[in-house]
C-alpha cells in the first residue's frame, strides 16, 4: 500500500510539472530572481499533523484519575487537578540552504531544517505535591527542492512579484526522535526518502541582492522506529512507532545572491535611444523647411526687385541666399523712390471750342511785341 501511494504520488507530482513547464512557454513573467547561485534562511510556522498526541493525553488522564482515588477525604480530592496537552501541535521549524538557478526561473535547492515541539503539562496530587510530563518531538529533515516561475497566464494579477510553486522531497538525519518523561525512542533514515512537500510562493520584497519570499504549503514527513510506543509512554501501543512532522506550513524565505546575473538594459535607455533618432529625424526636417522658406523668400525678394528696376541674379542654391539678395536690394531701392501718385481732378472739366482757341491768340498777341521790338534794335 505505501510503495502504491508513493507511486501515485510520484505521477501526480510529474504530470503537473509537465503541464505547467509545457505552459510556461510563454515569455510573460511578472518579475525575475536574477541570482544564479544565492543561500537562503528560512523560518516558518508549522501545525503538525502529529495524531499520536492521544497516548500521551490519555496517560495524563490515567494518572490525574489515579491520585483522584487516592485522596481520602474531599479536601484532599479537591487538590488533584490537571493540565491537558495542547490540542495542535505548533511550532517554529526554521531551515537553511543554497539555491541554484539552472535556467530562467527554474531553480534547485537543498535545505536542511530543524524541528522542535515541547508539549508539557503539570499534574497535582491530593497533598498538592505537582508533577511535570511532558515529551517532545524533534526532527532534522533534509530534502531537495524544484521551483519554477508560474506563467502570467496563471496569475489574475497583473502587477506584482514572481509567483512560483515548489515541490519537495525530504529525508530525515539522526537527530529525529521523540523523547518523553517516560523515554526516548529514535527515528529511522531511510535512503529513499521520507515524504513529500507542496508550496506556493511569493516574492514580494526584493533590494539589491537579497529578497524574501512568502510560501504556504503542505509537507508530510512520515517517521517511524524500530521501538514502541510503549516504550516512551504508559499504556501506549506495542506496535512499532511512527507518526508525522509534516502538516500546514506558513513560511518566509530570505535569501541573498552570491553569484547574480548581469543586469538588464533598463528600458529607459531604449526610450533615450528612440527619442534621439525621432530629434533628429525632427532637426531634418527643420532644415528642410528652412530652404524651402529660403526658396520662397528669395523668389519673392526677386520679384519685388524686378518691380523696382533693379538687376539682380539670384540664386536658390543654398540658406544664405536670402541675406545676398537683402544686399542687392537695399542700396538700390534706397536711390529708386517710387514717383508719388497724382490725386485725380475730383471737378469735371468742360471745354468748348471757344475756350480751347482763345488761349491761343492770346499767347500770340503777347508774343507778337516781343518779336517787334526785336525787329526795331536790328
């Protein structure tokens, strides 16, 4: 049953990470982890899913019930009392680690944690006398991790850091045990493993080269012994011991680049480029409207100086035409004054003949002495 479920687990894992590397090719990411080899330190939140607990709460039961009976009067009965263990088994696991990021948001990571729950509780008796017991789980996993980016087609968001999924496979070192009031029983380290882990994460703070990442996820961690339960508690089970690290898991993920990719052109720089070419695209064109003003200018200038009289070649081979022409011009149309315009006669004039002829003989009767006295001195 345990090598079938593993074998299903197996599959389920490796047919996701086909479909979602199949769908990651596209190129929309909404940000990058651009350390290629980084170290990590990991704390975390962890409810462990340890059922187990029920041995030790009944042997605290079996006792309180014991010193119970064992009081002789009701003043004594009514100094037993009793602590239960807590219902959820919540700790601090925290681990460490180095990543490797083999291709573009595709990373490998190995990591080493520790766990450590103490449940403890106080008991007293009818002369009350307390009593402590407690036990503690305790556990060095090791495992190996796959991260990969998921793709924006995945996200609603459109904003916002790399979100990615990560799967695990963990071991456990020497160092996993519970031990108890009672005593101590060991885990064993089996070569193939000894769970799993699932996990999405965030990263949603990133300065320079270090970011932090938050992950929530479930792993299952299942441990067993070569010793019994009964060995560690009273009245726990003869059968071989084994129980679970894993459970939910709430963590953060710090992590510094040792070894980081170059940086990327910032797209401002483009922008720079794209402006400059549209400038001087822009400057072309100004001078290009400039000798085309400077044509008509001179054209124009041409035609005023023909109105004046003045002899002028002009030529519209290049900008400084329009200055040559003002120089033509200027002296010339300074001694050419165009002749005032006559205000017409607004009174009509009549002529009869009459009028017309007698100026006439009058200007000959004036000059007909002139030419007589002329005549007289000769």
């Amino acid at each position: 049953m345990k090598s079938k479920s593993r074998n299903i687990i197996f599959s389920f894992v490796a047919t996701l990470l086909f479909a979602v590397t199949s769908f990651a090719a596209s190129e929309e990411k909404l940000d990058h982890d651009n350390s290629i080899l980084s170290v990590f330190l990991q704390p975390s939140i962890s409810f462990i899913s340890f059922e187990e607990r029920k041995y030790f709460q009944e042997a605290i039961d079996t006792l309180y019930y014991g010193f119970k009976e064992n009081a002789v009067n009701s003043a004594e009965s009514l100094n037993v009392a009793k602590q239960d263990f807590q219902k959820v088994n919540f700790c601090f696991p925290i681990t460490a680690g180095i990543q490797w990021q083999f291709t573009e948001d595709h990373f490998l990571s190995a990591g080493i944690g520790f766990i450590y729950d103490n449940e403890s509780v106080v008991l007293t008796d009818r002369k009350s006398n307390t009593h402590s017991y407690e036990y503690t789980l305790q556990g060095i996993p090791f495992y190996l991790e796959y991260r990969f980016a998921l793709p924006k087609n995945f996200i609603t968001l459109s904003t916002g850091g790399l979100f990615s999924l990560a799967v695990r496979w963990y071991w456990v070192l020497p160092g996993t045990e519970i031990y108890t009031t009672w005593g101590k029983l060991d885990a064993e380290t089996p070569l193939l493993g000894a769970g799993f882990g699932v996990s999405v994460g965030y990263l949603f703070a990133t300065w320079k080269s270090f970011k932090l990442y938050g992950d929530i996820g479930f792993n299952s961690i299942s441990v067993k012994s070569n010793k019994k339960f009964s060995d560690i508690v009273p009245k726990g089970p003869d059968e071989k011991a084994k129980w679970n690290l894993g459970g939910i898991q709430l963590q953060i993920r710090g992590s510094f680049g040792l070894w980081n990719k170059p940086k990327p052109k910032d797209d401002d720089d483009d922008d720079d480029d794209e402006k400059k070419s549209k400038v001087k695209i822009i400057d072309d064109t100004k001078k290009d409207s400039v000798k085309v003003d400077s044509v008509e200018n001179a054209a124009d200038t041409a035609k005023v100086a023909d109105s004046l009289g003045v002899a002028a070649d002009v030529k519209v081979d290049s900008i400084g035409l329009v200055s040559d022409t003002a120089k033509v011009i200027a002296p010339d149309s300074a001694k050419v004054a165009p002749a005032p315009k006559k205000e017409p006669d607004l009174a009509p004039v009549k002529n009869t003949p009459a009028e017309n002829s007698a100026p006439n003989e009058k200007s000959v009767e004036k000059n007909a002495p002139a030419e007589e006295i002329k005549t007289k001195g000769d």
